[in-house]
C-alpha cells in the first residue's frame, strides 16, 4: 500500500478541523468537519480498526507504555454482564465504557485499595 500524507488542522475558532489527505507525492484532497462530524470519523475509524485487529493476539499491558489522560471524568454503575461498568470521557474519543466481569472488578478494587495505602507521592509526568 503507498504511504500516505495526513494533516490536520484545528480552526482558529476550534469550531471545525480540516483533514487533508493523498498519497506522499502528489495531490491531496482535503474536508472541514465541525466537531459531531469528527466525532463520527472517528468512531468509524475506531469501527475499522476493530475490524482489521479481530482475532490478532491481544498482549499484556504490564510494562507497556500508554497514553495516560490526568483526572478524567469517570462513572461507574452494574453492567449486565455480572459485573460494572466503568465509563470514561476521554478527549479525543469521547464517552467511553468498559464492561468488567466480576472478577476482574475484585482484582481492580484490591488493586486500588493496596494502592491508597502506599504513601502519597507526586509524579511530575503520569505514565
């Protein structure tokens, strides 16, 4: 596949973005979204690469470097699988929500709570 060139750009106002996108060498084409636009770019975009990684290995995070979001707001409430759901407003992808069996909510819970008992430290960067 030719690589491909991707810009984008926020409006002054930051009220819509234009993409422009075309091959490395050559013409590219480019289109404003306001931000619902965006939005539905995106979560298609999300849809796709859902698709393109079904049924690939998925590896363990331990040790893993990930892209952390300081303080977002957050929710949880029962999910109807047995288990919570953990909802994130996450900037650049919107409300989103895990569903957490059981378990796996006990293993966050004793996580968290092992961790409130470690002395308060302050990290100039979160991971």
């Amino acid at each position: 596949m030719p690589e491909a060139r991707v810009t984008v750009r926020v409006g002054d106002n930051r009220q819509s973005v234009t993409i422009e996108m075309g091959p490395v060498e050559g013409p590219s084409a480019a289109i404003a979204l306001d931000l619902e636009q965006l939005t539905k770019v995106i979560n298609s975009l999300g849809q796709a690469r859902t698709q393109m990684v079904e049924g690939q290995r998925v590896e363990p995070l331990e040790g893993t470097k990930v892209k952390t979001i300081a303080n977002p707001k957050w929710y949880i409430q029962e999910a109807p699988i047995d288990g919570s759901l953990l909802a994130f407003s996450h900037p650049a992808y919107g409300p989103m929500a895990f569903a957490i069996p059981r378990d796996e909510a006990a293993k966050i819970v004793g996580i968290l709570t092992s961790h409130l008992s470690l002395p308060v430290c302050r990290q100039e960067k979160p991971n």
